[in-house]
C-alpha cells in the first residue's frame, strides 16, 4: 500500500517540479503520462553503465516508462514518450529490486524515477525492510523535486542525476522545462547533503555518493563550461562527473517540419572531436579530476568511431 504522505503528493500531484496537481491517485495524467502505478518496462542486469555501478555482476536496472521531461534528443524515446510496460504496486516493485540482488547485480538502478518518486519511496522502503542490502542508484534527468529527494534521504545510496542544460531558453527549446537548470543545481546540491563524494571500493564498485553525468552536445560547449565550473566551485571540486560523448540526433532532431524544412537543424550533428576534447579541457580548469569519458586523442578528433 502507497502510504498517506505519497497518496497525498499523488492527489494533487507535487512529485516532480512541473506541479501538475492532477489526481493521479485516481488515474488522471499529467505531463509524464503516468497515473496512480509506476510502469516498468523493463528490468535486467546491465553491463553498459558506468564501471563502478557494472562490476563483474551488472547494475539490476529497472527502467520505468515515462518521463518529466521531453527531450528532443532522446535516445530512449520509446521509452521515455510512452508509458508501456508493467503497472506495479509498492510491494511488486519491491519484488523486482530483491529479485535483482538475487541475481547478484551490484545495485538496484532506477532509470528515470522521477515523477514516480512517491511510488519508489515506498517501495524501497517495503524492499529494505525485506532485505535488500545492495546500494540504490536513483537515476534520473536531474529534474527532481526537492521534497521527493528530501523523502528519500537513507534510502539512497547513489544518486547520479544528468546536468544538461545551464540557460533556461536552451532548457525549454530542448526539454520543455524553462526552469531546468534552476532545479537541476537545487537538486545536485541536495543529492551531495545527503550521499558526498562518490566512494568506490577497492574492487572498483561504487557504494555511495554523487555521480553526474553531462552529455557534451554540439554548439553548447559554454554551456557545458559553466556547468562544470559550477559543480567544481558549489558542489565539490571531488564530484565524479561522465562526460558522455555519445550524443547522436535522434527521436525529433533533424525530422521533416511542416513548412518542408527540418527540426532543430543546429542539433543534427554529433559533437566534433575538437569540441569534447573542450570539454575535457573545461573540466580539468575547473578543477575537477575525477572524470570518466574517451580520450579525443591527441589532435582533438576523437577516435575512428566517433
């Protein structure tokens, strides 16, 4: 049973900073299209997350349907902008994480929970007191409301939220969310209150902390700068942050418009050698050094496929 502060929050739905107020509890829809059960679509050990979350074993992902935001570029599209899958209570959610350390995963990863955050509290509460031990990774856009994450303080391990954008108009062109990169830094810090610096043990497996990720995307290179200055300088010059080189246009980037031209034609390439090696670069001034990311090699065009 989803107890009363989440009923309530589901009510008049507060879950995520959008503030819908629609009722969910009784099936109505807000902007994430989920109603009153989160929607899993999928749940597996996974191998191509970062190292510290795969280890030998995988991270037990559990990816919900749905999604806060409406990135343009979404390279998970079929699952972000449909709500297909599972519906499942508390308890069937709880199922799911303790079936995954069962099958020795290093973590349980939630993928995108967070308009389904009051749903996930109680689950994860229902799961650690059946006896889930493995660290919990809240994986999320980084658009999260900070009375969801202040309601999931001990029962999170890892957070590893996105930081994607750093100007509001660039956050409502690409997201739908004007107000992102606001929420964003509110949640970063709250996240860091709670776990610090990611700590990775001996055997390479990550077991608590912030891990940020920044997907380096082309032409907002000044972005990613102040983006990276801003954890450096406001959440630790120790944050661990991926910066991810595998943007490609995708979902509605470069689709036909309907004046016969093209959608967001300035996102329809994949970021130069030169400007992630800027990234990098960026990162380093800023004084942060606990990076993942690929090497751009030494003339700044990156490898053969990138």
């Amino acid at each position: 049973m989803i107890d009363l502060e989440a009923r309530t929050r589901l009510t008049s739905c507060t879950a995520c900073p959008h503030d819908c107020a629609v009722d969910r509890w009784r099936g109505d829809l807000g902007r994430c299209g989920v109603g009153r059960h989160a929607v899993v679509a999928s749940a597996f050990p996974h191998h191509g997350e970062e190292a510290c979350l795969v280890g030998r074993h995988g991270s037990g992902t559990i990816f919900f349907a749905g999604c806060n935001l409406a990135c343009i570029f979404c390279q998970n599209w079929d699952l972000s902008q449909r709500v297909e899958g599972a519906p499942l209570e508390p308890a069937g959610l709880a199922d799911l994480m303790l079936r995954l350390q069962a099958d020795r995963c290093h973590n349980v990863n939630l993928v995108s929970p967070s308009h389904v955050a009051p749903q996930v509290t109680d689950a994860l509460g229902l799961a650690r007191a059946r006896g889930l031990r493995v660290p919990v990774v809240y994986n999320s856009g980084g658009y999260d409301a900070l009375a969801s994450l202040e309601r999931l303080e001990g029962l999170v391990d890892i957070y590893m939220p996105d930081a994607k954008f750093w100007r509001p108009e660039t956050a409502q062109r690409y997201c739908g969310a004007a107000d992102y990169p606001e929420r964003m830094r509110e949640a970063l810090r709250e996240m860091h209150r709670q776990v610090g610096d990611l700590v990775i043990e001996p055997d390479g497996v990550a077991t608590r902390g912030l891990l940020v990720r920044h997907l380096v995307m082309p032409g907002l290179g000044e972005q990613t700068a102040a983006i990276l200055r801003w954890l450096a300088d406001e959440v630790s010059p120790d944050t661990h942050v991926n910066l991810m080189a595998q943007y490609r246009p995708c979902h509605q980037v470069g689709c036909p418009a309907g004046d016969g031209g093209r959608l967001f034609t300035e996102l329809a390439r994949r970021p130069s050698g030169s400007e992630y090696a800027a990234a990098l670069a960026a990162a380093r001034e800023a004084g942060l050094w606990r990076l993942d990311g690929v090497d751009p090699g030494p003339d700044g065009t990156g490898p053969a496929s990138w």
